[in-house]
C-alpha cells in the first residue's frame, strides 16, 4: 500500500498556533519534507520541532529554486513530486510542512497536484494564517459585517484596483510591493506585522511606521469602509 502525502500546516509562526490535527499527522508520519531556502533556513521545521517529536523522523530537504521563470518552477516541482512519489511508492507517508496555511499561495499546492495524477493520496491539513493572526496581534477584526476580504500578494497586477474595493486587502508577500502601490495607502486605515508569531516580530499600526523595504514575512492590511 503507498503512503500518503499531507501538506501540513504550521501556521505563521508561534507554535502553540499549530493545530491538533497538524501535530498528530506529523507524528504518524514516517518522513517529514521541509522546505529550505538557499541560506539553509528551515523554518517550518523550526516551528514543529517545538511541539512535535521529531527525533526519529527521515527528513527531506526541498530545496527552493527561487525564479520568476515559469519553465524552471515547473521543473522543480516535476522533480519534486518524483522525489516524494518514489518514497510513497513504499509505503510510506510524508508530512510536507507549510508556513501559514497550506491552501494560500503554497508550493504544496502544485506538487500534490502532480502527485495525484499519478494516483497517489494527498490531503491538505489546514492552519492559522498569517493575516488572521496579523490581526490578533494588533487586537482589531478583518472584516465586519458584510464586507468582503480580498486577498492578493504583493506582485499582483490587479493589486491597485482591488485596493479601491470598499472591504479589506490583506496584501501577502509584501516586500514585492512597488512604491506605486505603498503610496497609494498613504491617509488610509492600515496596519502591518512582520514575523508574526516570531522572535523577530514587529508590528505597525499606521502606514507611516511601515517600512518602505518590508520583508518576506510582512503582511500589510488594509482595511475598508465600516459596514453600515
């Protein structure tokens, strides 16, 4: 019988926001991929490794290939899915961490896609999300009533018109912000956190105190008309 591939979520960052559910599957599972980027930073693994038992696991480095190139992002989730693929073919099931959740903006995502289309099982494991708990830190709601929640990341070309809807943007990704699309948030209702759930976590309750080269890990919120 082949294993399973569950795409697994850590949430944003404090441990303690990891689900039940995330932690008892990473426990089941024979093999742990982790995510790592080229200055070997393993943070989803950081993450688990405070709450789970992971000292008799086989982990699998996947090394991100960071590039703007369709062709070469194909590529390396081709590769990737084969690599898992082999490894469930013997029965064993894998637990591919994911910050956040892992259903938003994940390489998961593309290679669960592959996976299944060779018949082998995958299922999401849902966690807390960046901007969720970027609001729980500030003390202040996402949306209210009915207003919709537009989420979009920061290189979106759409991103300038869904900033004119009357709900709230969560903007992801945000340090592939243009200047263009921080200026146009000047005089609105904004705030921002980095690192949530992190050591290095810094929170900005106004545009003005939001820096203009945000990270990685800032998500920027702006927020909409009050619903009447």
């Amino acid at each position: 019988m082949n294993g399973i591939l569950y795409g697994v979520s850590v949430g944003p960052g404090e441990p303690e926001l990891m689900t039940i559910k995330a932690v008892r599957i990473i426990e089941k599972c024979e093999v742990i991929s982790v995510p790592r980027t080229r200055n070997e930073n393993t943070l989803a693994l950081d993450i688990a490794s405070q709450i789970c038992d992971i000292s008799k696991k086989e982990i699998v480095y996947i090394d991100y290939k960071m590039s703007r190139e369709k062709s070469v992002r194909e590529s390396f989730h081709r590769e990737t899915a084969e690599r898992l693929a082999a490894i469930l073919s013997t029965g064993k099931s894998i637990a591919f961490l994911n910050i956040g959740d892992v259903s938003i903006y994940s390489t998961f995502s593309y290679i669960a896609e592959l996976i299944a289309a060779q018949g082998l099982c995958t299922e999401y494991i849902p966690g807390v999300t960046s901007f969720c708990a970027a609001a729980a830190a500030v003390g202040k709601p996402l949306v209210c009533g009915k207003n919709p929640l537009i989420i979009a990341p920061a290189s979106s070309k759409e991103l300038e018109g869904l900033l004119k809807s009357s709900g709230t943007t969560v903007i992801m990704k945000s340090s592939a912000a243009s200047e263009k699309v921080m200026e146009s948030l000047s005089g609105r209702d904004v705030f921002a956190v980095s690192e949530c759930g992190l050591s290095g976590e810094k929170i900005y309750r106004c545009f003005e105190e939001i820096p203009r080269n945000c990270g990685y890990f800032t998500t920027i919120i702006v927020s909409g008309d009050a619903d009447e």
